[in-house]
C-alpha cells in the first residue's frame, strides 16, 4: 500500500497594504521664487507710509473736526465773531506773537517757574512718599496732617501765598510745590506699598542690604505708579501757575492773557490759550519719554 505525501498549495505573496501617508513634492525652486516674490511678508514703504497716515488721522480726527467749526462757525454767524474770531485769525495773531518774540518771552517766563516749583515738588514728594509707604510709623505720624491738606484746593491757598510771601515769584513757585507735591506724594505711597511682596522676600533672602533693595526692587517696580503721578503733577503746574499769574504778574502766559482781555486783544488772548495747550501737550510727552525711559526693563 502506497501513500502519496501531499505537498501544501504554494500561495501567492500578498502586497503590503499602502498605508504610509503620501508626501507631496517640494515646489521647486522656480515655484518658490515666485511665491518669495508676489507674498513678500515685508510691508513696503508706501504701505507703511499708508498705515501711518491712517493711525494719525483716525487719532486727530476729533481735533480737525473742532478746529473746522471753530472756523467756520463766526464766519457762518453762528457765534459773534468779535467774542470768537475765526481761527484762522487767532493763528495769526499766534504767529506775530512768535516772530516778534513776544510769545517766547511769555513761555520761557511760565515754563521756568513751573519748572522750579515741579522739580522742588518732586524732590520732597519722592522721598516722603517712600518713607510712608514703607514705614507704618511714619504713615501714622504724618497721616492725619497730609490728609487735612491735601483736601484744600491749591488756588483757595492763593491769597495766603500772596499775603505771606508777596505778590512776587516766591508766591507763585510755592503754589505750583502745594499743587504738583500732593498727585506725587499719593502716588509713590501707592507705588510702594504695591510691590510685590515675594520680589522683598526674594531679594532680603540673597542678603541684599536695604539701600540696594529699594534701588534694584523697590524703586524699579513703583516707577510707573510713581510717574503716573508725576504726569498729573506736570499738568497742575501749568494749570495752577496760570492762574497765578493771572493775578498778579508781569509776565507769563497768565499775563499775556489777562492782558490781552483788557486791551481787547481777543485774537492774542486765544492764541495764548493755544499756546498754553501746546505747552501743556509738550510736558506731558517728555515726560512719558522719560516714564518709557525708566521702565525699560518692563516686559510688554
């Protein structure tokens, strides 16, 4: 009895299934040229010109639209042109007061008052604020004091600056010092006892002595509250100080424009207002350069 072995059917070999993910060819370079050339991410000069054009527009639009009807509404009669000259007339007042250097002299004389009581304000109002916020005793020594005057408007103290220190500089210097010392003073308090408490506890932990921790932690973290106030202080100067000079002066933007309402100068005494807006503009934009400035190392 024979056996025949019997040999397993050979089967024909499977493909692999075509499961990889199937790339696309790279552009060539012919092709990335071009997409280099017509999707330049890099604005060009008029583009950039056009955007600028646009951010200033949309930001002095208000101002356009009111000098426009300024202009046009004592032309229109709308408003008596004797008590409101158009502005093209005030403007033209303003520039013969500047060519005749009449103007400049009014300016000089008001920005270096305002100067000398501001950088004396700044001087005491700093340091203070610093002491009181740091120490809860000298907060509570000096507390109640601050807070009664600092509720007395500065031009109620104007006649009292006048009677005591005279009709001259003295009065009007120390008045612009009550009015910047106040906005500065709160605001370095504020600025202090709002620093970040870990920031002290880090830096007394690295052994830094106290003078160091207020230069590299303490000082550097109040700068923007501190310059907040001294932004608010710059326009009181200003403010206070015309007003001063209002009453008792010879010269100053006060003067120019007190003068000129006797006289019924009306177009120079709008242009002094003028002027006192552009100065009062001036200030405070050196004085955000200088907040940038000192709060460079900020993170945005």
């Amino acid at each position: 009895m024979s056996s025949t072995a019997t040999t397993p059917a050979r089967v024909a070999p499977v493909p692999p299934a075509e499961d990889t993910v199937a790339f696309a060819d790279p552009p060539t370079l012919g092709r990335r040229q071009a997409l280099t050339a017509d999707q330049d991410p890099t604005p060009s000069l008029a583009a950039r010109l056009r955007g600028v054009g646009a951010r200033v527009l949309r930001a002095s639009a208000a101002i356009v639209i009111f000098l426009a009807i300024w202009e046009v509404a004592p032309r229109v009669g709308l408003v008596d042109r004797v008590f409101l000259p158009p502005l093209s007339a005030v403007l033209e007042s303003f520039w013969g007061l500047l060519t005749s250097g009449e103007l400049g002299k009014h300016v000089g004389t008001s920005l270096t008052r305002a100067g000398i009581g501001f950088s004396i304000a700044v001087l005491l109002a700093i340091p203070l604020g610093i002491a009181i916020g740091w120490w809860a005793s000298v907060a509570q020594f000096l507390g109640p004091f601050l807070e009664l005057f600092r509720n007395t408007a500065a031009l109620a103290l104007l006649p009292v600056f006048i009677l005591v220190l005279g009709i001259g500089e003295t009065s009007k210097i120390t008045l612009v010092v009550y009015a910047c010392f106040f906005p500065i003073l709160l605001n370095t308090i504020a600025g202090v006892r709002t620093v970040d408490p870990l920031l002290v506890k880090s830096a007394r932990s690295l052994g830094l002595p106290p003078v160091r921790l207020f230069q590299k932690v303490v000082l550097p973290a109040a700068v923007p509250t501190i310059f907040t106030g001294i932004r608010m202080a710059g326009t009181s100067s200003i403010l206070v100080l015309i007003a001063a000079e209002m009453v008792g002066a010879k010269a100053g933007l006060g003067y120019l424009i007190t003068y000129a309402q006797f006289n019924f100068q009306i177009t120079n005494m709008y242009a002094g207002i003028i002027a006192i807006s552009l100065v009062g503009v001036s200030i405070n934009a050196v004085l955000v350069s200088l907040e940038r400035h000192f709060s460079r190392w900020r993170t945005t």
